[in-house]
C-alpha cells in the first residue's frame, strides 16, 4: 500500500489529509485481510464439524508407523487366522517402506494422495509380475 502525504513524527498523532487518506485505506485493507482470514478459519472448522455429524465420530490422524497396529483393531466379522494378520501387516510393512523411500514428506495416512495410493499398486503390480516374467520365453530348438 502507498503512503501518501506527510507521515507524522510519532503515528500517534494526526498527519496532513493525504495521510490520513492513505492510513484509512491501509486499515480498510488490514482488516478485510483479518476478516478473511478468520473465514477460512472457520471455513475449516465447518467443514470438520460436518464430517464429524455425517462420521458420528472426531477426525483422527493415523500416522503411518501406528498404520499396522491400528488396521489389527478394526471391527471385523470373523477372526483373522494367524497367517492372513502376518499377511496383512506384511502388505502394510511394504506399503509404509514405499511410502518413505518414494514420498518421505508424507507422515500421515491422510496426507496419501489418490496419486501415490496408484505409485504404491503399481510397485505392487511390477514386483509380483516383472515385465521379463510376463512375456513367454520362444523355443530355440529345432527339431
């Protein structure tokens, strides 16, 4: 914002009317960006309330160290047999490797992108089906 006319010597006091002009614009402009700033503020936690009516429970991070010990406690029909848990906390070991070797910025589930979710099937797709496996081998014999 500019400054116009005289600046005072202390801002206490009154300046000439280009001043004064000038500082009634800047206030103008200083509280419209503490207005909106408060909205977006409140924009957020309109947003949390909502999800929280539609959950019926608080938004809770799940960091991805904690991702494993939190997926052994959800409410499931029947008993995971002792092989399909090692299974599974094995997939959620290798997902949260690739998760910090490919986008080590990411420290919480919801920080995932739809993106990185498709990076992650993708290793997943090239490690279980290398492209050499995948083509068959041509016969050199002749016979």
């Amino acid at each position: 914002m500019k400054i116009c006319g005289s600046i005072p010597a202390s801002l206490k006091e009154t300046g000439d009317v280009a001043f004064e002009q000038s500082r009634m614009k800047a206030q103008l402009q200083l509280d419209a960006f503490k207005q909106d700033a408060h909205s977006r503020k409140t924009a957020a936690h309109h947003l949390q309330e909502l999800y929280e009516i539609k959950a019926g429970e608080t938004i809770a991070e799940i960091s991805l160290p904690e991702l494993a010990a939190r997926w052994e406690f959800l409410p499931i029909k029947r008993k995971w047999k002792p092989a399909q848990v090692k299974v599974q906390k094995a997939n959620i070991e290798q997902f949260r490797s690739f998760m910090s070797e490919k986008y080590p910025q990411v420290k919480e589930l919801s920080q995932v992108t739809r993106k990185m979710a498709l990076a992650w099937l993708k290793n997943l797709s090239e490690k279980r089906c290398p492209a050499k496996a995948a083509i068959p081998a041509r016969s050199t014999t002749v016979g």
